[in-house]
C-alpha cells in the first residue's frame, strides 16, 4: 500500500484516507486525495513534488510545457499501484480573457500519442529509475 504519512492537508496532523486504486465507485477518500494532488499543480516544482510524496507517490516527473503554451505545467506521479496525471488549469486573470477571446478548435491530435506515453512511463519511467528528471520538450 502506499505511505500514506506526512502533513498534506493544511497543517492537519491526520493524513487522509487511503486512496482505493481498485474502486470503480465514487469514492471520497480518492475524491480528496485526487483534489489534493490538483492543488499541487499550482505549486513550484519541489513542492509539488513533496506534496505528491507526502499522499505516498514518492515517483515524480515534473512537465513543462511553457515553450509551446505559456505557463502551461504538471507532473505524473505514481507509487507500485497506480500513477496520476496532472495539469495547472488557468491561474491568472489575464489567462482567463485569452481563454475567453480563444477560437474552438479540436484537440484529437492531443490524444493520438496516449497509448505510447503510458507504455513509456510504465516501460522506462517508472522501472528504469528516471524518477524525478524533469520532462522537457526543450
């Protein structure tokens, strides 16, 4: 089972319940850890890091994507049972009226690729001890 210790939720001593990998229900217990590991996007990069180590993921590739996208960042994180993706939303005002002026467009081609990045972090990632390098599109 993951480590499920450390200080992750604002100070309280209590870490939360476990995450359920397994579950094909709602659950509470993955629905507070899941937003926990969303607030993380927002932080810098170690803490995001630590914050992601202290719910019991102690492997971490940060994402920086801001080359191609302004301010667009994430990270996988994952432990022996199950991995997390995650994306900052749109944190300044002026992101979101750049939003709002956006033309719609189709992003299929975002979605082409899927099947060959999780055979990549299940294949190299995870198992060839690349833990923590930050993945860069530089």
């Amino acid at each position: 089972m993951a480590n499920n210790t450390g200080s992750t939720n604002g100070g309280n001593p209590d870490p939360p319940p476990p995450f359920e990998p397994q579950t094909v229900k709602f659950s509470a217990a993955n629905a507070l850890r899941l937003s926990m590991l969303a607030n993380a996007a927002y932080l810098e990069e170690e803490e995001a890091k630590t914050a992601a180590n202290n719910l019991g993921l102690p492997n971490f590739i940060w994402i920086d994507l801001s080359d191609q996208i302004d301010n667009l960042y994430g990270f996988v994180a994952g432990c022996s049972e199950y991995a997390v993706l995650f994306f900052r939303g749109t944190a300044k005002f002026q992101d979101w009226m750049t939003n709002v002026n956006a033309a719609p467009a189709r992003f299929s081609w975002f979605f082409e690729g899927a099947r060959e990045v999780v055979k990549c972090i299940r294949a190299s990632h995870w198992r060839c001890g690349i833990h923590g390098r930050r993945l860069q599109t530089r």
